[in-house]
C-alpha cells in the first residue's frame, strides 16, 4: 500500500532576540508563543516579520493541500503576541512562500520565492501592510529559491539557492550583488559557494552577529528542513568567502507534536520567528487530493491540444 505523507509545517514566536538564540545554539531556555494552524490540510510556514507601530506584522507561506499552492497571508499581533487581525496579502497564479520582508530607501518590500513564475519578483508595499505591487525595474538573473538579501560592506548580497537543476535545489548555495537593491544583479562566481543537504539552502534572514556574519541554512540530510544549521562567515561577503558550520537548532520540546523538522530561523527585532514540522502518513483525503489534482492536470493538457 503506498504511504501518503502530509507535511504539516506551524509558526511559533520566540520570546528572544536572534542574536540570543545563535548565542544559546538552541531553542529550548526561551519562551514560544505557537500560532494556530488554518484549518485541515492547511498550514502556515517561512515566517517574516516587521514591527510596526507597536504591532508585530508576521508574513507566512499559506499552503492548502487541496490546491497545491502557496498564498502570503499576514498575521498581526499585539505586544503580548495575541492575533488582532489576520488575511491573505499576495496571491498569483504560481506558488508563492518565503516571504522576505525588508525595509531599504524608506520603503518596505517584500522578496517571496516564486520559482514556478520563471524569475525572481520583487515587490513594494503600495498601502503597507495589505497591498503590494510588483516592482518591474528589479532584474534578477536567475528565478532564485529562498532569497535572502542583506545590506554589508557597502554593497548589497543575495544568498540563494538556484532552480535549476533540480537537485540544486536543497544542495547548493550561491550569492549574488549589487549596489542597489534593485540591481544590476550579478553573481560573484559561475559555481556555487557552498554544496551539500547540510546547509546550502537558506532558512531565514541573515544577520550580523558579534562582528560575524550569520547564515541560517536549512538542514535537509534526513528530511526536508530537519534542523536549522547556522554558518558564519565574515561580513564582507566574496566568491571565496569561507564558512564554519555552529550549532544545528532542531524543534524544541514544547513543539510537540511537531518535531520533525525546522526550517526558518528569522530575526524581527527582540523576538524571531520559527517554524517547526509535524510528519502525517497514511492520510485518505490526501490521496483523493492527489487524484483530484492529476485529473485536473490531466484535462487541462488534452483540452489545451
């Protein structure tokens, strides 16, 4: 009989700043305020948050089994960390998750992954924080997974995984730079900077720590995001640029039962944001979802002829 398996990713609140937690090389001193899931077969995943007059603004993949695709929803909460308001914010046609937030030249924008669309978009925050538009004028070379850019030695840096081949996509790691956020984009080097499942794809926002530069990378060797795995580096970011590998952060205890896995570290000001991973298997109604989605796909091709 075929094993169905239905990752079920949740979002939690680290009471604790990102430099605290890299210190720490765990989750388990800190208080976590975990976030509700939507609903069945749903869940919320790849957190990214702002603080903005006084209220935490929280920007999560919103995935549903049943139309196999990623939306960005907003979640907003209080200084006690209570939801006061929650809603979708950016929906395409293509999956969308990832959604790196920052601010840079007195704007706020918002860098999702969206690989299936053929590039990489960049968007503005039109009416902050629920209307975004794209930002034509931004060229990236290539429809990069899991950008995550920062500001450093006078020059910005993207840190990515590339979408293509395939198997690139958990294993290595690139890095491209430009003077200005939007570009002229240009990869340091034609080969990746770093390969392996360990920690070549990216898993939050990288940060500067005690006059190092932090990389938090996802682990994938057993499972897809099983642990975060923090690379430092140093600050001033080139094609041979070195790395050591610090601790690998996996679920803490009082994620239960979600433990099997940990794939975003990312820093919003004195909390950071994580998300942790819950294995189903042997699931019915996702079988009839897959049926339903390869009919789908099915129909879509013979009546496309």
């Amino acid at each position: 009989m075929s094993i169905f398996r239905t990752d079920i990713w949740r979002v939690g609140v680290v009471q604790a700043g990102f430099s605290a937690i890299c210190r720490a090389g765990s989750l388990d001193p800190f208080a976590i305020r975990w976030l509700p899931n939507p609903g069945p077969y749903r869940f919320l995943a790849d957190p990214f948050g702002i603080w903005r007059d006084d209220k935490l603004h929280i920007f999560v993949e919103h995935y549903d089994y049943r139309t196999r695709k990623g939306e960005i929803h907003l979640l907003l909460l209080n200084q006690e960390l209570e939801i006061i308001q929650q809603g979708k914010v950016l929906s395409e046609p293509w999956h969308l998750s990832y959604p790196f937030i920052l601010e840079a030249d007195g704007e706020t924008w918002m860098l999702p992954e969206a690989c299936r669309s053929g590039k990489l978009i960049l968007y503005r925050a039109r009416r902050f924080p629920w209307e975004w538009e794209a930002v034509p004028e931004f060229r990236f070379p290539h429809a990069a997974i899991d950008a995550s850019p920062i500001f450093t030695a006078g020059a910005w840096w993207m840190f990515y995984a590339p979408s293509s081949p395939h198997s690139d996509r958990m294993t290595a790691l690139r890095l491209a730079w430009a003077d200005t956020l939007l570009g002229r984009w240009t990869d340091v080097s034609t080969q990746p900077l770093r390969r392996g499942a360990g920690s070549s794809r990216m898993g939050g926002t990288p940060q500067i720590v005690d006059g190092q530069l932090i990389l938090p990378m996802q682990d994938c060797t057993t499972t897809y995001g099983g642990a975060i795995r923090l690379l430092t580096t140093a600050t001033d970011p080139d094609q041979s640029m070195t790395f050591q590998e610090g601790f690998r952060i996996t679920p803490p205890k009082s994620a239960h039962p979600f433990t099997a896995g940990l794939h975003t570290l990312s820093a919003a000001g004195d909390v950071t944001l994580i998300d942790a991973k819950r294995i189903l298997r042997n699931v019915p109604a996702r079988a009839g979802m897959d049926l339903r989605h390869h009919l789908g796909k099915w129909w879509e091709q013979r009546t496309a002829r």
